[in-house]
C-alpha cells in the first residue's frame, strides 16, 4: 500500500465529479461506505474539521455513483441507501441517471 501524499477536500470532489457537495457529504458522512482509510478528516482549527477523500477514495466514490447511475431504478435504490436527508434526497432525486 502506498503512502497517501495527497487528499481532496469534498468541495473539490465535488467539482472534479461534477457532483452535488451535499450528495457527496451524504455519502461519506458514513464511514462505512468507503474502504477503510479512503475517508479521511482534517482538522482546521479548534473543534472544526473537514473531511476528505484520498485518491483511492475519489476513485472509488466516481465507481460507485457510474454504478448507481446505470439506470433510474439504480439510482433511485442508492439514494434510498445512502442518503438519509430528506431534503437532499429530494433535490437530488430529481438528477437524471447520466
């Protein structure tokens, strides 16, 4: 396993991706949906922090929403699965599958 040099702050996931940043929150904002390690958090200040992903984990969330995304059934059983704000899953819900 290499060592991690660099990771990417959500807002920048999100950028690259072409993703909703709350989608993107909402999907890791679970440990467990990423291989252990992918998800990391970064402290900012006191109390604050912010969460990132490594390359790996970057990679991994672009397979999993290209998964999700193979036809509108997927898609709508993944944000079922993985996003449990109301509002978000509505907002996000009305995405067409690419």
């Amino acid at each position: 396993m290499a060592a991690v040099r660099f990771v990417f702050t959500v807002d920048y996931v999100a950028e690259i991706l072409d993703e909703d940043v709350d989608l993107l929150r909402e999907i890791i904002s679970n440990d467990d949906n990423l291989t252990y390690g992918n998800i990391i958090s970064v402290v900012t200040g006191d109390d604050e922090s912010t969460s990132a992903l490594t390359d790996d984990g970057v990679d991994e969330l672009r397979q999993m929403l290209s998964d999700a995304r193979r036809s509108a059934e997927t898609w709508q059983e993944f944000l079922d699965c993985f996003v449990l704000d109301e509002d978000i899953a509505a907002r996000v819900k009305t995405y067409s599958p690419r």
